[in-house]
C-alpha cells in the first residue's frame, strides 16, 4: 500500500515591501511521504517570494502535486487561459528538467537550497547557461534547517522582503537572510 501525502494548513502572511505587495493566503500544502520538511519549506517560502507577481496580471499562484508527479513545477504562476507565466522550482534539478521547464514556459525560476548548492550548479549552471527565460536563487540552508524545525500539521507563517532581505517566520522562530542569485 502506498503512502500517501500529509496536509498542513498555513496561514500565510506575506509582506514584500519591495514590490509593494501584502496580502494573506489560506494555503494547503500536502507533502509527499518522501519529500523533506526543509523541501516543503522551500515550497512556502517559494511561493511567499513570487506572491507579488498576483497584483500584476490576471493569474493564480498554485503549488503543483509535488514529488509523486514528476515533470510538473514544484508552484506555478498561470494565467486563467493556463499558460504558465512562471515555472517555480525548489531544489537541484539537472538541466533536463530545467530545459524542459523553459520550453513550457514563459519564466522559470529555480530555488536551489541544500548545502551541496555550490558543487551541483558547477555542473548544471554551464549546462543551463543559454536558457535567457531562467532566474537561480539561492536560499542559504542554514535558515532553511531551522525552518524546517517548525514544521507543524497547522502552521501561522509570515515572510517579509525588504531591500532584498528575506524574514520568514514560523510560529515563533524567525530566521533572517538574503538570497543570492545566481543567474
């Protein structure tokens, strides 16, 4: 019998004074039984980073089915016709994937976040180097450990932009840190 996905229910505050967006979101996030608690982290702070793209077009900002469907992004940003305005990735993809992902799509942007970041994207970055729709940001992993401490089946959660810094909170840990693009 296979396992199936946990849901947990965040509500989800998100502040990017940057681009002048703040809103609440009532979000289910239901986790793969083999994705980790730092992945599905990664997810919710994805989606709290490209929230503010909602007030500039007609779209929904929607977190795909996960590990269990692979070929699909991890959230994605589409248009009511279903045109994928952005492909959000979490993770160290090949450039398969991330190839794939650009042909399907108007804008893909990866968040890379575990400690082996630097050694995987002197591999893959060369590779992935010509595709002009890509943007690679990296999440330092120390905070995204922490985060992943706070994990709960019900979750209040806030994160903030402010001059390209990044606070995410959860429950009551807060964790502080700028995100490094890399592409």
């Amino acid at each position: 019998m296979a396992l199936s996905a946990t849901v947990f229910k965040v509500e989800f505050g998100v502040s990017d004074v940057d681009h002048g967006y703040y809103a609440d979101h009532s979000l289910t996030v239901a986790r793969h039984p083999s994705e980790t608690d730092e992945r599905m982290m990664v997810r919710l702070l994805a989606f709290g980073l490209r929230a503010h793209r909602l007030s500039g077009v007609d779209c929904e900002l929607e977190f795909g089915p996960g590990l269990s469907t692979p070929g699909v992004p991890d959230v994605r940003l589409a248009d009511y016709t279903g045109r994928i305005l952005e492909w959000i990735v979490v993770g160290q993809p090949d450039e398969r994937v991330l190839s794939k992902a650009a042909s399907q799509s108007d804008q893909v942007v990866l968040f890379p976040f575990a400690a082996g970041v630097a050694t995987w994207w002197r591999t893959v970055g060369p590779k992935v180097a010509g595709l002009q729709n890509l943007s690679v940001i990296q999440i330092p992993h120390q905070p995204v450990q922490q985060l992943a401490q706070t994990v709960d089946r019900r979750v209040t959660a806030q994160v903030m932009v402010i001059e390209g810094q990044v606070t995410m909170t959860v429950g009551e840990v807060d964790v502080t840190f700028t995100p490094e693009p890399l592409m």
